[in-house]
C-alpha cells in the first residue's frame, strides 16, 4: 500500500486530513483492499450487535416478559431506533462487499455466503424483537435502503445514457 501524505501535523484543519485518500497516490487495488477491510469489520460488528442486543436477552418467562426477546425491547422507540439503523448498516456494508468482490474468484461462494449471513440475522432479530409486526416493517425496509438506492442510481444513469 502506499504511504500515506503527511501533513504539517498539530491540530490544524490539514492536519485532520493527512491520511486522508489521494486519487494520484492510491492504486485501486489498495482502495479495494481497504474498502474490504472496513466493510467487512462494520459487517461483522453489525451483526453481532444485531444477534446480541444491547443488554441481552431474557431468560426466563416471569414478569411479563419472553425468554429470548431483547431485553433492550422494553425502551420500544429506542430498540427500534437501534434495529433499523443497524440494519440498514448491515445492509449498505453487505451491499458494498457484494459490489467490491464483483467477478472474484468464488463469487458465488461469496454471494451464498453473505446472503445467508443476512438470513441468520433476519432471524435472530425476528426472534428477539417483540411481536408487533408493524414496526418491524420498519426494519424490513431498511434492510431494503441501500439496495433501492443503488438500483435508482443505476437507473438514473442508464436513463441518461440512452438519450
């Protein structure tokens, strides 16, 4: 990889910014090897988050509650909060490490993989969020965020081509 420009140091504005990507330094193999690093450990971290909620799960079935749903279930705007937005980072990182190992050896290795990493996630989260369907919905559609995204991008880019 190559090094990174160093800037004059301190606590300037360009000192924020020394190792910051140079187009004209970087080779895009490196960026790839980056991106993928990265991508894979917000992945990983998201879906951790995502089987083990915050604060657990219970274990028993006293109190009102269910064993195995989220304890965190309780606070319902905030769990909800936490779901959707570790969904949809779940989601746009899946989404960029699909793109970045685009025609990789093993690609349909790679695709059966992270998609079945999305269903066991799908699953705990169904299993640990309470029952109210519509609000998971909510999570759903996030889960469907990035990849809209994506799909109107090229769209809009395939549409400006063919005038």
């Amino acid at each position: 990889m190559a090094s990174p420009r160093m800037g004059t140091g301190g606590c300037s504005r360009s000192g924020w910014f020394r190792f910051r990507y140079d187009e004209d330094q970087e080779t895009p193999t490196d960026t790839r090897n980056v991106l993928l690093i990265v991508v894979a450990l917000i992945a990983a971290v998201t879906f951790q988050a995502g089987v083990n909620p915050p604060g657990g799960v219970w274990q028993d079935n006293a109190g009102g509650h269910k064993a195995g749903r989220a304890i965190y279930a309780d606070q319902k705007p905030a769990f909800y909060v936490f779901l959707i937005a570790n969904t949809l980072a779940l989601s746009t990182a899946i989404l960029i490490l699909i793109s970045l190992t685009y025609k990789f050896p093993f690609n349909l290795e790679i695709w059966i993989a992270t998609l079945s990493m999305f269903a066991t996630y799908a699953s705990a989260i169904f299993a640990i969020a309470p029952d109210e369907s519509i609000r998971f919905r909510y999570v759903l559609c996030a889960a469907g965020v990035p990849f809209g995204i994506q799909m109107m991008k090229k769209l809009y880019q395939w549409s400006m081509r063919s005038k």
